[in-house]
C-alpha cells in the first residue's frame, strides 16, 4: 500500500545500497517519493537513475545539492557556478521538484562572513536564468548556525527568506528541522514562506540529546527533542502539502542497520511522530 505524504532523502541509506536496490526498497514499503544526491546518481549514471525513477512513476522532491558558491578567487568562482548549473541539469532531467542548495561557507581564509553571503546571493543570481530555462526552482536550505563556516553562511529561515524575495518566485526555501527547530523566530518565519509561495521542501528527522556527531548523529523522528507535529502543523498552515522527506545521516546508527529496517522504521515513525 502506498504511503501518501513521505519522501526518502537518499542519504538515509546511503551507506547500505547504491541508487536501484535502494529505489527498489523503497517500493517495497509503498514509497514512491524520493530525494537522492548528485554522487549516488554519478554511481548509477544519469541516464540510468533516470529511467530508474521513471519507468518506476517515482517522484522526486529534490535533488541534493547544489550550492557551495563562496569563493576565494574567480577561478573557483566560476568552478561553482558550472558546478550548479550541472546540477540544474540533473535536476531537470528528473523532472525534480527542487534543486536544493546548501550555500556554502567562508571561502579559502576568510573572516568575513557578510562578503561570503553576498556571494551567495550574487551565485544564485548568476545560475538563476539557466535554472528558469531548465524548469528547475532553487530551494535555500538554511543550516544550523554551527555550519556558518565550513558549510553554509545562510543560518536562519528569516535569512534565507530574505536572500530569495528579490530573486523571484523560482527561489524559495528547503524547511529542514535539524537546522531550523531551535529557532525562536520559526513560526513567524514559516507563515512569512508561506506568504511568499517559496516554500519547496520539508526535510524531517529528530535532534538527539546527547548528540555525538553533529553531521554524522541525527536521530529517527520520535527519539530527539524537536516537535514535529508541531512544525508540520506550521507548514500546512502555510499552505504546503507536499511530502516529509526523512534525511538521516547516523554513521554509528540507522547506517549500521539493515536498510529494509531503516525504510519501515521511517514509516512507522511518520506515521507515528510526524503527521499533523
């Protein structure tokens, strides 16, 4: 029986099976929505994750990632940016429905994380036009200020909403409540997506405490501290009914475990723990 409403972020089994045995274990368990990243593709080939997911009616609510667009030096600058716009491709090819982006960090020995931010902004200027062409909205995935340097400057909703609104309806925001569920200004920030029409994904999983691994720990929904029903309520309220896309990165946890059991325990839990 098909489950409405839960997506598959691929990194959730990332490390048991390659791109086709994990689509086929997620079609075992009734899932026809996943999100996988760009290595897992480049594993399987393009064209072959492509016939995968289609000859299959799966949809995808996103590829990961593109972003990264912070730059020591006009060389690398443009290295990213035809970083992206290959990304934008292989969104496209999917028929995705985002591109999500992870921003970047401080580039090279930088100090300065204003300049950084700027450059955010001006790389999604610069790829936007070839991403409108291709079909393909930009998601803004805001992280956990604890990312600020290495993996993404933009930290709060509130700043990624401010980053998308001038650059037009095909840039919106990628919720993910790791990054997000601390934030104390959340509620009004997920109502002002919501008024803008850029909302453009809804990631879930659970804030463990303790955590070990602030990459490499997060939790199945239902065993941290975050209120997912809570913040899903918020995003419904929003106006967003697309699917929860579960993304678990647990190398001492749910990567060890056999990945038929990762994907039905995903199930319980949306069922569970997530549904508003």
């Amino acid at each position: 029986m098909q489950v409405e409403g839960l997506s598959i972020n691929l990194a959730t089994i990332r490390e048991q099976c390659g791109f086709a045995e994990a689509v086929d274990i997620c079609l075992k368990h009734g899932i026809t929505s996943i999100a996988p990243w760009r290595d897992q593709v480049a594993k399987a080939g393009l064209d072959e994750a492509v016939r995968i997911v289609k000859s299959n009616g799966i949809k995808l609510t996103g590829l990961c990632r593109g972003g990264f667009f912070p730059a020591a030096n006009d060389a690398d600058w443009q290295k990213n940016l035809d970083d992206n716009r290959r990304a934008i491709d292989e969104a496209a090819a999917f028929s995705a429905d985002c591109l999500v982006l992870v921003v970047g960090g401080l580039p090279g020995s930088s100090k300065d994380i204003v300049a950084a931010r700027q450059m955010v902004f001006d790389g999604i200027a610069a790829v936007l036009p070839h991403a409108q062409a291709a079909g393909v909205k930009l998601a803004i995935e805001p992280l956990h200020p604890m990312y600020a340097a290495d993996r993404a400057c933009v930290n709060t909703l509130g700043q990624a909403l401010d980053m998308c609104e001038p650059l037009g309806e095909d840039v919106g925001v990628a919720i993910d409540v790791y990054h997000v569920w601390w934030d104390p200004d959340l509620a009004n920030q997920i109502a002002r997506a919501g008024r803008m029409n850029r909302i453009f994904a809804h990631h879930i999983c659970d804030w463990l405490v303790p955590t070990g691994d602030m990459l490499l720990d997060r939790g199945m929904m239902g065993d941290g501290v975050i209120d997912l029903k809570g913040i899903r309520r918020m995003v419904e309220a929003a106006g967003f009914f697309g699917a929860q896309e579960v993304e678990i990165f647990s190398a001492e946890n749910w990567w060890k475990r056999p990945a038929d059991e990762v994907i039905a325990t995903c199930v319980e839990r949306f069922r569970s723990c997530c549904q508003a």
